[in-house]
C-alpha cells in the first residue's frame, strides 16, 4: 500500500484550488491526473517582469512592467467594443485594453488619478502604445506580489498560463516533507537541497540557470527518478533471477538437421549469441537475457536454435511477437523448418476461436505441441503449457516488464530470451532493461548490399512516381509508406487512402493499400499477396514498421521522412535490402526542414549501421524533443534529460546495486524511505515484489 505521506500528492488535480472539472481535464491532457504530475511539470522558460523605467523604451511584442498613472476611464459604448482604460508614465501614453470585462472590476483595479503597477505584452498598434489583458495590475504598495520571475509552462490549448500558474501553486502549499532516500555523504557531495525544497526551487526559478537541467534542484530530481527507475528495475530483475532455473543442455541434433536445411551460413555474431544463449540456458539459473539486432540481422534463426534446444531436452518453447502478422511470419520461417524433423508447431493470438483454439490450447496442455509462436494471448490464464523451458519474447518494446513474468510463469524456471530490433544506445538500454545480459548481432547476413538511400523535396514527386512505374516494370516490390498528418488515425489513414487512389488511377492493380484499422485477416491477405504476388506496391500508413520480412522487395518510399523520428526511418528502411537485390530508399520531405529534421535525414544518408543511428538520435533529442521515444515504447522520464544526465543513471545504477546488496527487502531506515521513493514514480510493482519490511 503507499505510504499515506504521499496521500496529497496521489490527490486528482480537481482537489487543488482552483482548478474545476474543466480545468483538470486541461491538466490531465497536459501533465496527467493527479497532484504530482503538475509537479512534475517543470517550467522551461522564464517571463522577466523587472520594472521598467519608462513606457517609451518598451518594446513592442515583449512584456513589460510599467509605473503608470490612470488618467481617464473610457468604457465601451456598444458591445463588442473593448474597455479602454487611459494611462501614462510620462514618458508615453498607455492604453490598457479589456474585452468583454466587467466595467466595476475595471473601476475597482485602476480608479482614476492612481498611481499603479502594470505588466503585460505591450503592443504598438497605429501609433498608440496599449496593453491588452494586462497579466498584473498591482498598486505600488503590493509590488512584492509581483513575481519579478515568473516561470512559463508548456501548455495546451485553452490552459492559461496563470491558471496552470496557480495550479502549481496550489500543489505547492501542502507537499508532504519526506524522508531522505538519498545516501547522506553522496547528498551532501553533490549539494543538493531536500526533495520538497528542490520542488519548490525549480517551480521559482530566479533566473536562466534555474531552468538548466544542471542546476543542483533539477538534478536532485532527476536522479531520484533515475533511483526510482533503476531499483525497479533491479528488484524484478532479482525476482527473475530467483526463479530456480534448470540446466537445460541439448546435444545439438535438431540444430544441426536445421542448418543442414538453411540456404545460408550463419554469421559469426549469431553463432556468438548462439553460444552465449546456450550458456545461460546450461546453467541453474533461469536465463534473462537481451537479443539486440538490427532489422534483418537474423534474430528469428538464433531464436528458433535456442528454441530447438528446449525441445531437445523435452521440453517446450514459446515465441511471442507483438503483432499478429509477425506471429505468422515467424511460423511461416519457422515450420517449414522443423516439420520435416517431425515438431509439432502451433499459432495462437487473439484472433483463433472455437476448435481450432480449444484444440491449441489442448495440445500446448498435453506437451504435444513443441513450438507455439503467439501473440500477447500467449499470456491468458487458459493457456497452460505441460513444461515451458524458453520464452522468446520479440519485444520491439511493447511488452512490459508484468508481462514477460506472466509468461515465464506459465512454467518451472522458464529461461528467457527478450528480442529488440532497435539497437537501443547504452544509456538507454540501461533505463528500459537494467543491466542485462545482451547479446549483439552486428553483422548483416552475407551478400546484403548497402541500400542506396535519397532525400528528394516533396515538390519531385511526380519524378519518384516516374521512377517507380519504372522499377515496377522492371519486377521491383515497392513500399510506399504514407505519414502520421496529426496525432490521429483518421488523418493518417486519408492520407495514405489519397495517395493509394492517385497511384491505382495510374498503374492500376498493381497498387494495394494497408493500414492499422484493418481486420488482422485482412491485413494478413494483403501482406500475404505483396510477399507471394508479382511486383506491386504497397501503400502503407505505418503498421509495416514492425518486422514485415518480404525478401524481394527493394524500394522503399517515405513521405513526408521529416516528420518521422530517427529510430523509426531505420525501422522502415531496413523493411527493404533483405535480399541480394539492389535496394533504393527514397526520403520525400516537405521544407523547409528544421536543424533536427536535416541532421535526421543526413545521418541516414551517411549510414546504416543501427547502433550508430541510435546514438546519435539520442543526441538529437536534446533539448527537450521527445522525438521517438513515444513510438519506441522506451520509458519516458519526467524530470530526468539523459541527453545532459547520463552521468547520473550510471551513478543510479551504482547505486541501487549497492543497496540492494546491503538492504535486499529495503527493510532499514533508509530501505523504508526508498520505498516511499518507489511509490512516488509508481513503481508499486517493484515494492509488491520485496518482502514487506
Ligand atoms: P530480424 O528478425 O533480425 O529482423 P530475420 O531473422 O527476420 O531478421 O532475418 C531476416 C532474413 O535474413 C530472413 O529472411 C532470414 O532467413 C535471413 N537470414 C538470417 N540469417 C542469415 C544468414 N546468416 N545469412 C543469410 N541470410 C540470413
Ligand atoms: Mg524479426
């Protein structure tokens, strides 16, 4: 249960001071729903409201603070004319404007003759120096009321920035004080305050440092998020590794019938995985362990090896994708495989009903069935397996931590084998995997030739449509993939159904069109026609972004690249080049382009290499840009910027394993305030995993 400390800050929004259903709606848009999200919000510029000297220097567009004095009320004569309120400092005439104001309120802030403290946006309109809405009217003597600083939030629409403002505030009057979790000496060191006093410091920031991410408030946060992500991450690993494992030890004769059957060698970096796989899988302990491999780096054939050796020793082995067209394909690389060895495989996912289902579940039940290759459905109660040895889980990050447990737990010291296609950066691998055992395909499969990859300004289209009834003649496959327009399926999907209908006007059959709102079947029959049938083109919203392996097709069109992240175009390219075909990539932009976006599209130019992209997309993602993150599925941090923090996981890191090693159940002082920690980034699962202390 968490700690009733904490009860203020786990509060919906709706129970701070002024905010009412409509304005938490706003918030849980913009921070999320409860108190502590709007804390965890942080201010990323500043408003500068010094006091001006003099009107006339004000510059137009910009805030100022201004010393005036109210000369003559001039309210409005018909509706929908402003009230206009006239002033001046001497220097200037100041015109303060108000639409739709009440006339008393506006007598009561400024009677005449007064003498009065004004900030807003001056505006110079036709000659006349006005303020529309001023943010601040304040007589002289309740100038300390002025936030000479004030900090800005990003937004949303129809959330002011004083109504957020005072939200924040809100929150601020009653944060609970909790106990330090920090390590005292390494507290001190880094002269950090305490976590309630770093709170209200970032949220009054007194200057520009205030809002860098170095600055000691900021990254006293940070680091406590980092804390909280890293013993996490470190306590589920623990409980895994708990598992009593089995030695599982095969003597190699179904993996050396399959590699007699493969058309291809196996690259040095699958046969090391191999090995690192088959030492983990020997030992006692339950195996955990991180397959990295770029698009088309060969996961599935390591995966199905590791798979072979489960089922040597009698047992049985699972492989989770997560999609229904990649649980298919996997089964349709796999069987083919290991039927004529007299396996028995199945699929199941979401979608399988009735007999065949009941027939499935019968035959994983009674041990029958070798190999099961599913969806997320390969978790549910009703599937019981008669001896699990391996969970291969092709993660592409959409599976959590719960998740791959729930599965290993379907049998007796399941090892387990998690696959990514993201080459993910150090940094990064640490926040989304703890420290994991991780094998590396580097190596692409022999015979791949580099994909000859252009960016080409969306005003040339009709040369890339040239070029590809071209390629099409020439008996080319081509993916057409159309972009996200806004954050909505809707617009994404008349986009790609416009450029399907263009395309099909001109080359008629020869063009089909997926995207996400598909049945599966549907989707399946169409990806099942582009692999098998003669040359054609494939428009696509982004749904083939995971794994669709379709050996000849060699031309890939991205439209709209730049508003793809980094991570995500690698994806997309690496659909194309699988085969020993010349393969071309062509990245359409619309300009003009942004620094990022320019960077993006050069750094694909220049290479292919996975790991190298990733590095340099974490870079890119500085300042604030959450670009990928979202879609990868990574974690994402509130308050911690591993573009400028990366030091600090490391220490984190560091950290947590020492603990652990001195407090197992987080049981001591500290222990328990750790724990407070961990409920505070919600990580309530980890704290369900201790023993209670
Ligand atoms: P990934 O899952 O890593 O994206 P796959 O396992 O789907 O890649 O492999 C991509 C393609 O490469 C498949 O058609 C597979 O048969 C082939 N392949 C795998 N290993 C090799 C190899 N060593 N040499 C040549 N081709 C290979
Ligand atoms: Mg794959």
């Amino acid at each position: 249960m968490r700690p009733q400390v904490l009860n203020n800050l786990f509060r919906p929004t709706s129970a701070l001071k002024g905010v009412g259903p409509r304005i938490a709606k706003l918030i849980e848009r913009l921070a999320g729903l409860k108190v502590v999200d709007v804390l965890w919000h942080l201010p990323r510029e500043l408003i500068n409201r010094q006091i001006q000297p003099d009107a006339a220097s004000a510059a137009s567009g910009e805030i100022a603070t201004l010393t005036l004095t109210v000369v003559r009320h001039e309210p409005a004569r018909v509706k929908r004319q402003p009230y206009r309120v006239k002033c001046t400092d001497g220097t200037d005439d100041v015109t303060l404007v108000f639409f739709h104001a009440r006339d008393d309120y506006i007598r009561k802030i400024l009677p005449e003759g007064s003498l009065r403290l004004v900030s807003g946006t001056v505006d110079r309109f036709r000659g006349d120096t006005q303020i529309t809405h001023p943010d601040y009217v304040l007589a002289p003597e309740d100038a300390k009321d002025l936030p000479l600083v004030e900090p800005v939030y990003p937004l949303t629409e129809g959330l002011t920035l004083k109504t957020f403002g005072k939200a924040v505030r809100a929150a601020l009057e009653d944060i609970p004080n909790l106990p330090e979790w920090q390590d005292k000496t390494f507290h001190e060191r880094q002269g950090w305050p305490s976590w309630s006093q770093a709170l209200r410091t970032v949220h009054s920031p007194d200057g520009p440092g205030a809002l860098s991410s170095e600055n000691p408030a900021r990254a006293r946060l940070a680091y406590d998020e980092l804390l909280a992500n890293q013993l996490a991450l470190q306590i589920m690993r623990e409980k895994m590794k708990q598992r009593p494992g089995r030695e599982i030890k095969g003597d190699g004769r179904l993996r050396t019938e399959v590699e007699k059957a493969l058309p291809f060698q196996l690259t040095g970096s699958q046969r090391v995985a191999l090995s690192e796989i088959g030492g983990d899988m020997a030992a006692p302990s339950a195996m955990l362990r991180l397959l990295q491999g770029d698009v088309g780096s060969g996961k599935t054939i390591v995966a199905l090896f590791a798979m072979l050796d489960a089922v040597e020793c009698g047992g049985q082995a699972a492989l989770m994708a997560p999609t229904e067209i990649l649980a298919r394909q996997h089964m349709a690389t796999i069987e083919p495989l290991v039927a004529p060895l007299g396996l028995k495989t199945a699929v199941l996912t979401g979608r399988d009903k009735g007999a065949v289902r009941k027939e499935t579940l019968a035959g994983l039940a009674s041990g029958e069935i070798d190999i099961v290759v599913g969806t997320h459905a390969l978790f549910q109660e009703s599937v019981e397996m008669q001896d699990l040895m391996l969970a291969v889980i092709d993660e592409q990050h959409r599976f959590g931590v719960h998740q791959r447990l729930n599965l290993a737990a379907k049998g007796r010291g399941v090892d387990v084998l998690v696959m990514t296609a993201t080459p993910i950066p150090r940094t990064l691998l640490l926040t989304a995997y703890g420290d994991l055992e991780t094998s590396q395909l580097h190596e692409k499969p022999a015979g791949r030739k580099p994909i000859d990859t252009r960016t080409i300004p969306l005003s040339r289209l009709h040369e890339v449509s040239d070029a590809v009834e071209r390629r099409l003649a020439d008996g080319a496959k081509v993916y057409w993939v159309c972009p996200l327009v806004e954050e909505s399926e809707v617009s994404d999907l008349a986009a790609a159904e416009d450029r399907y209908a263009e395309l099909k006007a001109r080359l008629g059959d020869r063009v089909t069109l997926i995207h996400g709102r598909m049945k599966g079947p549907e989707k399946d029959a169409v990806m099942a026609r582009f692999a098998e049938g003669p040359p054609s083109i494939l428009v696509a919203t982004t749904v083939i972004e995971v794994g669709v392996d379709v050996p000849d097709a060699t031309v890939m069109i991205i439209e709209h690249a730049e508003r793809f992240g980094l991570a995500q175009l690698h994806q997309l390219r690496g659909r194309v080049g699988r085969g020993s075909d010349d393969s071309v990539c062509l990245l359409l932009f619309g300009g003009p382009l942004s620094e990022t976006a320019k960077a993006r599209l050069r750094i694909l130019r220049e290479t292919e290499d996975g790991f190298r992209i990733a590095e340099e997309d974490l870079k890119l993602r500085g300042g604030g840009e959450i670009l990928g993150t979202r879609q990868s599925g990574l974690p994402e941090f509130r308050l911690a910027d591993l573009t400028v923090h990366a030091d600090l996981l490391a220490t984190a890191r560091d950290d947590a394993k020492l603990i652990l090693s001195q407090d197992k159940d987080l049981s001591t002082e500290r222990g328990k305030a750790l724990r407070t920690l961990l409920y505070l980034f919600e990580r309530d699962a980890a704290v369900l995993n201790l023993r209670s202390g």
